[in-house]
C-alpha cells in the first residue's frame, strides 16, 4: 500500500501548468467475473461429476481523481469490486446431492492508472491505459440451490465467517488492469464516458494452507467490465 501513495504523490506532484488539467471521475458498470485458478474435484471421492467452472454477472463502481499531462493522465482512487465463479457439481453424502454454487467475493480496491488521450475531433476522444491496483478483501458470500433427500431443491444465501475466511483466504491482493475510455465533451468541464476494462488478480487470494487446499488452487479472480461514468474538470486546457 506504502508504494502505491508514494507513486500517487509522485504522479500529481508535477509542477502546475497551463498544460495541466485535473478532474475527478465517478464511474460503474456491470460485466462478468471468473478465476484463472485451478479449481479441481478429482481430490474428493465424493464427488460423482463436475461441469466446468463458469462465470458469473457482477458489478463495481469506482471513485477517481487524476492529473492529464499533455496528453498523458495519470489516476488513481477506490472502488468496489465484486468477482467469483459458479460451480455446478454432484456429490454423495447419504444420497446423491446436486449442488449449483454461486461463489462471489467483495473487495475494496485502490487503483493506479496511466493513460494516453487521443482525439478523434474537437468533443469525441479515447484513452488507453494501464495499471495496477492493490486490494482489500473483506468477505465472501455463497449462494445458489441444491436438492435434499426427495430431490427438492431448495435455495441459499450464506457469507462465509470471518474465522473460514482468515483461515482460508488471503485479505491482501495485486491486481493488473487495462482500459479503453471512450467520451465525449459536453464542455469544458463535463466529460461522458463508457469503455470496456478488464482486472485480473497477480497474485493468488487462496492460502495454500487453508481447506479449500485440495480442490482450489492458485485462484486468481478476474473481471470484465463495460464502464460508464463521467469527468469533471477543474480546469481545462
């Protein structure tokens, strides 16, 4: 966290120019989340089949303040981010259970961006970018139906506890990010934005020690998001 506030400090302490313009930028989408891990079931003999792990929808929202230098901007806040996977399995315990499990994962993350603007006439413009961003996870929640002694299925909804999460999980990540911002200027304050943005984990939020161990592995949660949001200058150039 130290490194991402001095790389902060060091981003928006340029020297105040005629060529600088700051902003602020609120923005959220929806998209869908999966895991890059290796989640495996051949470790558990209980288990009569599994189908691939698959993705999830989600949504995330983001508060931003930045610096555009020439053409160069640099940024960086907080934002809400959901990611996970649903699993669809059988196993046998007493008879045999049909599951179909949503496992979703709440995080406050604080990213950092540099992008390149590049106009496409006077009001329409994009930015690609990259980043990195260093996360806070701080709950998971399991959801979904699975059917009892008389095949009835029936639904649930249940956060996992503070003590399973300590104990399997990890509440500190490193996260990679690349965007394309494409908007369009109202004036010279007012910017509209909408673009596709991907986050992906770079290092592993399950502990090696943890229960998940046998059936988890290496899971790296990722996002795909399509972003709208807006910019508010404080001063335009």
């Amino acid at each position: 966290m130290k490194y991402i506030l001095t790389l902060l400090t060091v981003l928006f302490s340029f020297p105040s120019t005629a060529q600088n313009t700051y902003f602020l930028q609120a923005k959220g989408g929806w998209g869908i989340t999966g895991t890059a891990g290796n989640i495996i079931y051949t470790n558990n003999l209980d288990i009569v089949w599994a189908n691939p792990i698959a993705k999830i929808p989600i949504f995330n929202a983001a508060f931003l303040f930045g610096m555009q230098h020439n053409k160069w901007i640099f940024s960086g806040g907080i934002s809400y981010l959901q990611t996970g996977y649903k699993e669809h399995y059988e196993y046998f315990e007493f008879w045999n259970t049909e599951v179909e499990n949503n496992e979703r994962f709440y995080h406050v993350v604080f990213p950092v961006t540099v992008s390149r603007k590049y106009n496409i006439n006077d009001r329409l413009f994009f930015n690609p970018g990259l980043g990195l961003a260093y996360s806070y996870n701080y709950a998971i929640n399991e959801s979904g139906r699975q059917n009892d002694r008389n095949n009835v299925f029936h639904t649930y909804y249940d956060n996992i506890s503070k003590t399973m999460f300590d104990f399997n999980f990890l509440h500190h990540s490193l996260w990679s990010t690349a965007q394309t911002t494409f908007g369009y200027s109202l004036n010279k304050q007012m910017d509209i934005t909408i673009g596709p943005e991907m986050q992906i984990m770079l290092t592993p939020i399950d502990k090696s020690t943890g229960a998940y161990t046998g059936d988890h592995q290496n899971m790296r949660n990722y996002a795909l998001l399509l972003n709208a949001g807006v910019i508010w200058h404080f001063k335009k150039v």
